[in-house]
C-alpha cells in the first residue's frame, strides 16, 4: 500500500498559520468496547451542540493531559483529528484514536472553531489534523487566528477509489489503526 506524499497538504496560503512541528503523535484514547445506538449519538451530537463545545473535546482534553504527563520531555507533539460528524469521531474511538468534531450549527463559524483551536493550544496541543473534504478553509482561517498549526488531508486523495464522502472507517478498512497513526 503506498501512500502519496504529496497529496497530504499541509495548510501554508494562510500566513498566520504557524509551522507545522516536525515529529507529530496522533493522540491516542482508550478504544471503544461498544458503540452508542444511532439514537444515543443524535443525543449526544445535540447536547454538545446545545452546550457550545465541539463532540469528543472531553476526551481530547484528557488525551492531551495523559500526553504531557506520559511524554513531558519528547520531541514528539501531539496532534488531533478534527472530523466531519460525531459518527466518524466514535469510528476513530473504535480504534482507539481521540478525534473532536464541530457541531453542524457551528460548522462555518470561524469564532466557534477559533475558540476550540484556542482552548486545545493553550492545552499544548502541537497541531488539528482535519480529515475531511468539507469545511477546510474556515477550520484553516480558525486556526490560523488562534495561533495552532493545521494539516488538511482529503481522503479520496489518500487512496481510490472511496466513496464519493469517505469516512475515517472507509480508510481504516485499507489500513490498519497504527499504520493510520504515523
């Protein structure tokens, strides 16, 4: 399985982006046992929505903690998947990688995701990694104003043929969850 390089764009027409760090760790969390019900996830999905944050960032917060603490003087610096709903972000939690996603109300709110990306840099995280095909310009925007360096990869550019909209699982059925990792 080979992998083009050159297809992983890392985000540089927004000047206040900062570089991105050399040697990035994709945080990591305690794998899913069992998936909530499609009911469970609109529930969940809603209450985020309704409380302002972005789904998943309780478990990114915590990754990140255990990522200091476990790694206080590596050069590694730990990066986190931004993905496009709270299904793909339970998909990652599947396999034991923390992801977050921006509630659909605030999708194209660069003030909202301005201020996740904030709240995750003052958290020393090293980087958002978006994986998706939607969206990248307003998360490029917010994390450029909130100083945090960000990586857009699209998946179809990854592999082919995928679906029309893949997902995080449509990748990890070509490769297995450490090889996604690195």
């Amino acid at each position: 399985m080979s992998l083009n390089v050159e297809t992983i764009q890392a985000s540089t027409a927004n000047l206040l982006l900062p570089p991105v760090p050399k040697e990035l760790v994709l945080l990591t969390v305690p794998p899913l046992t069992q998936k909530p019900t499609p009911a469970q996830i609109a529930e969940l999905a809603a209450a985020s929505e309704q409380n302002g944050w972005a789904y998943g960032i309780e478990e990114a917060a915590a990754a990140l903690a255990v990522f200091r603490f476990t790694k206080p003087k590596s050069d590694s610096k730990p990066a986190l998947l931004i993905l496009e709903n709270e299904e793909a972000v339970l998909d990652a939690r599947e396999m034991g990688i923390a992801a977050i996603a921006i509630p659909a109300s605030f999708k194209n709110s660069v003030p909202f995701i301005q201020k996740v990306a904030a709240e995750l840099r003052d958290d020393k995280l090293g980087c958002l990694v978006y994986l998706g095909t939607g969206q990248i310009e307003t998360i490029e925007q917010a994390c450029g104003n909130a100083g945090v360096p960000f990586i857009a990869i699209t998946p179809t550019k990854l592999f082919s043929p995928l679906p029309s909209n893949p997902t995080i699982g449509d990748l990890l059925d070509r490769m297995n969850p450490s090889q996604f990792v690195q």
